[in-house]
C-alpha cells in the first residue's frame, strides 16, 4: 500500500552527521517545503513528526521554531501549524514588496560598488549564462538568488538585507511551485541580469528601476498560465490578482510621470 503521508519523504536522522539534531531536522524539513516535497497546507504535528524522523521532541521544536519565524510554517489555531499557502494576493503583495526593495538596495549599492563586487557579479552572471548553455535550470536559479543577494548586500544596508533575506524564502518557495514554466525563458535570465549590473555601475537609478521592474515582472509573466491554473485552485480573498505584466506597465508609467 502506498504511502499517501506527505511526510514520508522525511527519513530518520540517524548517523554519524555534522551539525545538531535541530539543524539537520531544520534543513532536511526546509528543503522539503521549497522543493514541494511538502506541499502548501500540510498540517505539521510535532510528536508524529519526532518520531518519523527519529529524534526528540525539543530540537524538533527549536527547528520548527524556525521555520515558523521564516514563514514556511503558520499557526491556523493554537494546536494547528501547517505549511504557509500562497494566495495570489499573497504573491502579488511579495513581487511588489521585492520590486521596492531590490529598487532601492540597487540604488544604493551604486553608491558603494567596488571592483571587486562588479567582478563577483559580472562572474555570477557568466556562471548564469554557462548553466543556461547546458541547460542546468537548477544551478540558473542557485546563481539567480546569489546575484540579488550580493546586490543587496553591497548596498550595505543591513536591514534591508535582513528583510530581503526574509521575504526571498517565500519567493523562492512560489519559483519552485509554478517556476517549470520559466523553462522555454531561461536563455534571457542571464541577459536580463546583465542589464541590472550595466544599471547600477552606470548608477542611473531610472535604468536600475525600469530593470528591476521589468526583471521582477518578466519572470511572473512568464509563468502567466501556470500561475492562472494555480490561483484557480487557490482560495480567493479580497481583490482579484489581476494580470502582472498591467501592474509592472503601471510601475513604469508612474514613474516616467515623476
């Protein structure tokens, strides 16, 4: 009989390892929701949990911990905490929230650019364009995530940082539910990030905007039907999602009347 427990791809952390009891549950629990092993909405109870990956309930507890403070994992009630699910409002409000953040950490990191940070980036983008080659969708996305993070980091803006840190857990989390149709887009990923490096070095932050936007909105359009048919599953709060690429011609026009 199969088993239907979304939690079977979780094994016993037995062995010898590095690292505590609490990291390894935290990252093999982790990697399982981003990767969708552990789909939206699975209730989580820890003592089941404790004993299918065999270890005790307090280090479970502590790596839940964390993933609750990421928000991988919400409390529907006190006694109920399950895997965070997207609701199209919810990513509509996390492209928004990275557009405005990795606006002004761009903005900012051209104020403080050194050599050696257009060097790592500049080799962050070739490595992006060398996994395209070979078609290696994973390592386009690991180097992705990489050249944003460093961006954000040489706006030496901790905070921001922090919050990007924060909110990218959930962007990533949206990628690997509905990013398969990103597929036939993967050969521009590299050129569109040339074009936010260019922005920045030449510190013209309507190019950083207009390349931001453009980038942001650009891989949610390309996942227009997959999103479609993923929102029509989702529940529906408040206003409707309405279609990306209006909301990103909207950004742009607003602030060409600045």
């Amino acid at each position: 009989m199969v088993d239907e427990d979304p939690l079977a791809v979780l094994t016993p952390l037995t062995g010898e390892h590095h690292g505590s009891y609490a990291d390894r549950a935290y990252e093999m629990i982790r990697n399982a929701i981003l990767d969708g092993s552990i789909p939206p909405g699975t209730r989580i109870v820890e003592e089941a949990l404790a004993r299918r990956i065999e270890i005790s309930r307090a280090p479970l507890r502590d790596a839940v911990g964390r993933l609750r403070s990421e928000g991988l994992l919400v409390d529907e009630s006190e006694r109920i905490t399950r895997v965070v699910s997207l609701t199209p409002e919810a990513v509509r409000e996390l492209h928004l929230i990275r557009t405005v953040l990795e606006t002004v950490a761009c903005q900012y990191a051209a104020r403080h650019l050194t050599s050696e940070d257009v060097e790592e980036l500049q080799g962050l983008i070739d490595a992006m364009r060398a996994a395209s080659d070979m078609e290696d969708r994973h390592s386009v996305a690991e180097f992705d995530f990489a050249f944003h993070r460093r961006l954000c980091e040489a706006s030496r803006l901790p905070r921001l940082v922090a919050i990007w840190q924060e909110q990218q857990v959930l962007f990533r989390l949206w990628l690997n539910l509905v990013g398969d149709t990103l597929n036939d887009q993967v050969d521009h990923i590299a050129e569109a990030h040339q074009e936010i490096l260019d922005a920045v070095v030449g510190g013209d932050d309507d190019a950083i905007f207009t390349n931001i936007v453009r980038h942001v909105y650009f891989v949610a359009g390309a996942m227009a039907t997959e999103r479609r048919r993923w929102a029509s599953e989702q529940p529906r709060v408040g206003a409707p999602i309405g279609d990306i690429s209006t909301v990103a011609a909207h950004l742009l026009s607003t602030r060409s009347q600045q």
